[in-house]
C-alpha cells in the first residue's frame, strides 16, 4: 500500500503524487496491524515513534483544519478510529508513568471520546493530551478543560481578525458559532461603533 493511498486519513492535504510516507500514514499502518492486547501493552516502537511525531508536531490550527471524528469513522472504520483514540490515550498513561488496567478500560476510554466529541479531531485528542501534562486520569477531565480553552482561543483569534481587511481565515469560519457570520464585512461591526460614537458625539 502506498502513502498516497493514507494522505488523507487524519485529515491533511496531499496530492495523487505523493511519494513519501507520512508519520500520520504510518501510525495507522502499524496501528491496523496491532490488536487491543498489542495496543494497551504499548509494544510497537514503529507505532510509538509515528504518533510521537504527529503529537510533537500539531498545532492548534492544524488540529481546528483536521476532519472531525465523524467525518473520518465512514473511510477508516469505527474499529481503526478506535484504536488511534486507544493508542493517545496509552501515550498519555505512559506520561504519567502508569498502565492501562485491562483492554476492556481501554476500550472504554477510546468509545468515551468517539462518542462523546464527534465534532473533535483526532488531532485535537492528541493535542488536548499533550497540552494536559499529567494532571488529569480521565479523558473527560482533560476534553473539558481542552475545550473550554480552545474556545477562548478561538475568539482571541477572531478578535485579532475584526478590524483586519483580510477575511476570515477557512479555519475559523469551519469552527466559530453562527452569530459571527451574521455580518456582511468584517469592519462592519467596528464601522457601526465608529458611527454609534459619532452620532452622540454631534447630539
């Protein structure tokens, strides 16, 4: 199988030439060929050093641009999905300098984040993780606080491109709520202040 034939599975571009093999391609190359077992006892260094460089390098805005978890569960399968969620959260565990208890919790935890953020990436899993250090021992602690704070990101971003005359970048028109695309230009909120305060000014 070659690269080209992974391009796009977690989401990233890519052309019919592409020649050269991917960390993205290869952590699910060796993923699929692990099983749970495999997985919880986090025994591929091939599968382990793929991940590493996908987590080391992510960041927020690639994980804002990558197909949500739902939109890649049809072309991967549930199964496959559910490994790559298993596989981050073993690396978060390794973090922390504990074990899985069983393939059944792993499970588990990896059918947790699969049904409970569709709407997330797997590289903003594997981004939240990083970002969690070791403080949280639950997937739900550490979503919770990864969204709350991308959320807040998020306007920051908005807000930095208010009064630009660039319009708004694909990544934050897929991501922001409805209401902030209720305006025709992005100035004109700014240009509906400016004559707010011109208008009592002259009254």
């Amino acid at each position: 199988m070659s690269g080209s034939e992974y391009k796009n599975n977690l989401g990233e571009g890519g052309t019919s030439s592409t020649i050269r093999w991917r960390p993205e391609d290869l952590l699910l190359k060796w993923l699929n060929g692990m099983s749970w077992q495999d997985i919880a006892a986090d025994s591929d260094d091939r599968a382990l050093e793929a991940y590493r460089a996908v987590e080391l390098s992510v960041r927020l805005q690639d994980a804002f641009e990558a197909p949500k978890l739902r939109d890649i569960m049809p072309r991967l399968g549930e199964e496959t999905v559910l490994k790559l969620l298993a596989f981050a959260w073993v690396q978060y565990e390794s973090r922390r300098r504990t074990t899985v208890p069983s393939v059944e919790q792993l499970r588990k935890h990896a059918q947790f984040l699969l049904t409970t953020y569709p709407l997330e990436s797997v590289k903003d899993i594997m981004y939240a993780f990083r970002r969690a250090g070791t403080t949280h021992n639950s997937p739900e602690g550490i979503m919770t606080e990864y969204l709350e704070w991308k959320s807040q990101k998020l306007e920051e971003w908005h807000r930095s491109f208010t009064d630009s005359s660039q319009p708004l970048p694909e990544w934050i028109l897929n991501q922001c709520p409805p209401h902030w695309l209720k305006t025709n230009s992005r100035n004109e909120a700014a240009e509906t202040r400016s004559t707010t305060n011109n208008t009592g000014q002259a009254a």
